[in-house]
C-alpha cells in the first residue's frame, strides 16, 4: 500500500485529547488501523506525520505547532 493511500474514515478537528465523542472515535479509528496497517509504516515518525495529515482545524494548528517545535 502507498502511504497516499493511508485515509480514516475521520478527520478529527478539535484539540488533541479534549474529551470529545469526536476523538473518541477517531483515536479508536487509528487504533484499529495501525492494528491493520502497522507493518505499512517503516517507523514512528511515518506514523507520525501520517497521522497529522487527518488533522484539521484546531487540531490540525496543534499538530503543525508541535511539529516546528520538535524540530528545534
């Protein structure tokens, strides 16, 4: 499988763990698919940015944030 291909089902959109149904259900989709497709990624850090491309709005400006602050 190509990494382009790599989609959930959903786009999660809100802060990181808020504690919304929201993200509920999203961490339990990436679950589900790293237990599925986990061999697909070559290590953490695919899984990693990977996984910031699901994200939008406020999570979406976390997930960028963080990523320049670990390149420091």
């Amino acid at each position: 499988m190509r990494k382009s291909q790599m989609k959930l089902a959903i786009v999660f959109r809100r802060g990181p763990a808020d504690g919304t149904p929201q993200y509920g259900k999203w961490f339990h989709s990436v679950e589900n698919y790293l237990k599925w497709h986990g061999s697909d990624f070559e290590d953490d850090i695919d899984k990693v940015i990977w996984i910031g491309v699901d994200m939008d709005g406020h999570a979406g400006t976390w997930y960028k944030a963080r990523a320049e602050y670990m390149k420091k």
